[in-house]
C-alpha cells in the first residue's frame, strides 16, 4: 500500500510538473502576446483610449496623448468629456449612455491647450467574460488636414463652377451675338436679295427678275412643245402729265395704286414687274390660247378705267398694252419678246392709246422699215444727197385771163 500511494505521488508530482511547465509556456505565450498588444497600443498611428463606463481614461497610448496636449501619464485617470469641444459634448454623452457601437463619428477635440481641430473617432464597447460592460475602446485620427484639403478642393470646385458658369455665360453671349450676326446678315442678304429682283417703288419683280422667269418659260417651251406664255407690255398714257400737274410724289402713289391693281389682274403662277419709269410688264405662263391674254388685258383695261384717288383728288389714266404670243415666232432670247410686246404696244398708242394690240410680223416688218427709213434720211442729210426742186404754182383761171 505504502508503495502504491507512493507511486501515485510519485505521479502526481510528474504531472504537476509538466502542468507547471505548461504553465510557464502559456504565461510566456501570453505575456509574449500582452507585449504585442502593447506595442501595437504604444505605437498605433493613430491615438488609442480605454475608458471606463464613466468615460474615464484607463490607458492612453503617445498618439492620443500628444493629440490631447497632456502627458501620458497625466491622461489616465482624466475624463474623456474633458477634451471634447463644447459643442460636441452632449452628443458625445448619448453615444456612451446609449452603448452603441461608433464608426467614422466626427467630432471636435479641444486639447489641453491649443485650438479645437476636427477627429474621426471609432469607438467599441469592452465587455468581461460574463458580458458585463466594463468600458469603452475609443480611435481617434487628426483629419485637420483632410478637412484643410476638403475644404480647398471645395472651395477649388467652387471656383471652377463659377468659372464655368462665367465661361458659360461668355459662351451663351458669343453663341447669342453670333446668331444675332448671322441672323442680321441673313437679313440683309435677304433684303439685299430682294432688291436685286424687286423695285425699289412697287414692289413688283424688277427687269432682272422679269427677264430671269422669262427665260426660264422660254427653255420651258423648248422641252415642251404644247407650253403656251405671252408677254403683255404696258405702258401708260399720259402719264406725264400726271406727274407735272399733281407732283412726282403723287405720281409715285399712282404707281403703287396701279401695281396693285395689276397683281389683282393675274395669277399666282404669273409674273407681274416693273421696268422703269411706267413701264410694266406681265408674264402669263400655261395659257391655252392667245383668248386667255386678251381676257387679262382686257382686265387690266377695266381696272384702269375705274378713278383713282391721289392727295383728295380723282385721277383717271389709261394704258396702251401690246402683247406678244409665244407661238407668234420661234424665240430664242427673253429680249425677243420684249421687244415684239413693246412694238405691239407701240402700235396701240399709234392707233389712237387705251387700247391692245397683237403682235405680228408685219408689224415687226413695219418696224424695221421705219428704222431704216430713218436711218437712211439722216445719212442723206449728212451726205448732201437731198435736192430741191422748185415747182411754180399756176392758177389756170388767171393765166388764162391775160391771155
């Protein structure tokens, strides 16, 4: 029995030794483990706290010592409330009243001396094994200088708004003068246009324009061997003595009043214009015959006829039109009919004015005769080829009285 007991002690002291080294390795362990707690503790980049429940300060590692202006060996035992900024305090008081975990909480810290400067602080709840609350972890980081370059790039993007805002605004004003430029040159281009191919008076297409649609009937006609146009040349009677008696201005009214009237004479697809002075002129396009002409002079004679009023005072005047069909003759050139339409209209003034008159070849005959008449009479004067001869006058009854 001695001897078992013995053994057994014998036993129990082996085991107590190999628990006493187990122990010795595990308090090695541990305190090798505390060690690098503490160093991470000790040289955390960022300042580290322990409080307890009340909020004061069991450890504190150099980072947060320095951030808060005191000594580390000062700053345990001291309030953590103490070196929260005024207006961050009761904000801090329901976080740790209210053991609620805090992450990326800003807040001010005023350090023992020296100014308040903005800190992200985090902060978790240390419990004992029994999950009884013992306290507070508590990060704190200096974001001064984040906040310094938030606020510069702030600041750096509120500048650039406005910048663009002003680089918008210069941008809206060029936009808006350039389209005022290019909308004023569209404009006198168009009124430059317009001028170009309308008078200056009436309105009415000009020689240019008149010409221009006339030749386009002409090359028309050639594609098109059933196109029917004729020209009707007007020209007023009297009208001089309209202008002499009642004034130039009032005389320019009366060309208005007859434009007028002769736009109400024709057709949309027809070309009423104005070559100068009294002169007008009319295209009509797509008639079915020379009936179709003679119903718009015909027209244009009535219009005339009915008075017009200039400066409080009636004044009737009448036109001689001639007209030149283009069948008539195989036209070549806008001046062609022109020219045939104005010696028509020659013509009408000839026979008595307020009237119309066909062209035909004779008549273009006739012309060219007259226009070589002439011509050959002032050649002769030039060249002395006239002679005068005398005739006596004899009166029979007398002669034979003497006899």
């Amino acid at each position: 029995m001695i001897t078992e007991a013995f053994e057994e002690l014998n036993t129990a002291m082996e085991e107590l030794l190999t628990a006493s080294e187990e122990l010795k390795v595990t308090r090695a362990a541990v305190e090798k483990e505390r060690q690098r707690y503490q160093d991470l503790f000790e040289f955390a980049p960022d300042g580290y706290l322990v409080t307890d429940i009340n909020g004061t300060i069991q450890e504190a590692n150099y980072v947060a010592a320095t951030l808060l202006g005191v000594q580390q060996k000062y700053l345990v035992g001291k309030p953590l409330i103490l070196f929260i900024a005024q207006q961050d305090r009761q904000s801090f008081n329901y976080q740790i009243n209210n053991l609620q975990e805090i992450l990326n909480w800003e807040i001010h810290l005023q350090p023992r001396r020296g100014k308040p400067f903005p800190a992200n602080v985090k902060a978790s709840v240390v419990y004992d094994l029994e999950e009884k609350h013992l306290g507070w972890r508590w990060l704190l980081c200096n974001i001064s200088e984040r906040k310094q370059a938030e606020e510069m790039l702030y600041r750096a993007y509120s500048e650039l708004e406005i910048r663009v805002a002003e680089r918008t605004a210069e941008l809206v004003k060029a936009n808006q003068k350039l389209l005022n430029e290019i909308t004023e040159r569209k404009r006198v281009e168009s009124q430059l246009l317009h001028l170009a191919f309308h008078d200056t008076l009436t309105g009415l297409a000009n020689r240019v324009a008149f010409m221009n649609r006339l030749k386009h009937a002409i090359n028309y006609s050639k594609r098109h061997s059933d196109y029917l146009y004729a020209v009707l040349f007007i020209d007023l009677d009297r009208f001089k003595v309209i202008n002499d008696s009642l004034g130039h201005l009032n005389g320019d009214q009366l060309l208005l009043a007859i434009a007028s009237r002769l736009e109400i004479c024709v057709r949309s697809i027809d070309t009423a214009a104005r070559l100068g002075g009294d002169e007008f002129t009319i295209l009509l396009e797509g008639i079915q015959d020379v009936s179709d002409a003679i119903k718009v002079a015909e027209r244009i004679q009535k219009e005339l006829a009915l008075p017009f009023e200039l400066d409080g005072q009636e004044v009737f005047i009448t036109a001689s039109i001639g007209i030149a069909l283009s069948s008539t003759v195989d036209y070549q050139h806008p001046e062609e009919l022109l020219r045939d339409a104005d010696t028509a209209m020659y013509r009408a003034k000839v026979l008595g004015r307020a009237r119309y008159e066909l062209f035909n070849s004779d008549m273009y005959a006739d012309a060219l005769a007259r226009l070589q008449l002439e011509t050959d009479l002032r050649r002769a004067i030039e060249r002395e080829e006239f002679r005068v001869y005398y005739q006596p006058i004899v009166s029979l009854t007398s002669t034979a009285r003497r006899k």
